[in-house]
C-alpha cells in the first residue's frame, strides 16, 4: 500500500506525494493510484475538477485531521457523486467534509458506493446540496451505499430537493448504519423526504 498525501498548499510539480512533500491536487494523485492504495489529506478545502470516481479497486481516502479536510469539486460531469466507488471488494472513506460542487449541475449525491463488498463511511459530514428541478428523475442523497459495509458517526444536514426523493442516507443490501444524525432535510412541491432509509428501488 501507498499512501499519497495531498495539500492544497502543495505542489504537483515539485511535491512527491509524502507528508513533507505532499501534491496539490486529487487528478495527480489519481495519476498514480494503485489497487490498495490511499489518499490522505491534510487540513484545509480541495477543489478536484471532476466527480472522484474509484472503479474496481481497493483503496481508501483519510482525512489527517476529523472533518479537517473538505472535497467541493468545481463541477461533476463523469457522475453524479462528488465520490463514486463501484464495483470494490474494499474501500474507506473516513473523516471528510463534502459540499456539493460549485456548478451544481448532476451533482445530486455526496458519497455512493455501489457493490461495494466491504465499504466504510466514518465520521463524514455531508451538507448544503440543493437539487434544482433541472435534475429531472434523480434523487437527492448525501451518503448512498449498496452492498455490504457500515456508515458511522456520519452527518448529513441542509439538503433541498425540488424532485421526487431526498434521502439524507439511503442503503440498500447489507449495511449496517450506527450512529449518524441526518438534520435539515426539506423538499417541495411533491417531494419525499427520508432521513435514513433501507432498501427499495431508487436512481442515482
């Protein structure tokens, strides 16, 4: 396993990937991510241009400081997650801040993990994502997860939908959610609103 440290201080030209030295940016570090490998952030807000999407492999992104480290992309055109994780036997993300991108467009979901064997989300916070009506058909989430895995002392909190679901956590599958607090949570027109939901057919 490799760790790459990531600072928004940093430098992706002359930084190496290590505490001392760390890069700037998520799309070096994804330049070089491997199967097992994690990403660690130092405090402070990261700007990453696209969805951060993590396919058929294991691996792990870690704040250094709890909730001391904040994703908000700038927009998301490959998914409509800030963090995607599909199709893994493993994967960890523990202690970020996640804030919907700045051009909001599609960006509807915090964290998804889909088929995910063994996934944990802890001690994440989840917040201020609104979904226009221009996001037809899909529903709002804050943490998404099927499979098997555990989301724990996460929060969700100051979410506004205009479309049919907002969930603030929603898992289908075998995962276990302990103790999250889902707050600030509103809808209108017909819109549905669960704080924590299990199961049940949903698009995302």
């Amino acid at each position: 396993m490799r760790i790459w440290w990531l600072d928004p201080n940093g430098s992706d030209l002359t930084g190496n990937g290590t505490y001392d030295t760390p890069y700037q940016t998520f799309a070096k570090a994804l330049t070089l991510f491997a199967s097992g490998d994690q990403i660690r952030l130092k405090d402070g807000t990261y700007h990453p241009t696209d969805a951060l999407i993590f396919d058929s492999v294991e691996g792990s992104i870690f704040a250094d400081t709890p909730l001391g480290a904040t994703i908000q992309p700038t927009g998301v055109a490959s998914a409509p997650a800030v963090i995607r994780v599909s199709n893994s036997e493993r994967f960890s993300i523990v202690g970020v801040n996640i804030l919907q991108a700045q051009n909001p467009t599609n960006n509807t979901i915090g964290i998804h993990g889909a088929d995910v064997t063994n996934f944990l989300v802890y001690t994440c916070d989840v917040s201020a994502f609104a979904a226009p009506s221009a996001v037809a058909g899909l529903a709002t989430v804050g943490i998404a997860v099927s499979g098997y895995g555990r989301v724990e002392d996460c929060s969700v909190h100051d979410m506004v939908t205009e479309e049919e679901f907002l969930y603030g956590i929603y898992a289908a599958g075998n995962v276990d959610i302990i103790g999250c607090t889902v707050y600030s949570l509103s809808g209108t027109g017909t819109a549905n609103v669960l704080g924590i939901s299990h199961g049940g057919p949903i698009t995302i």
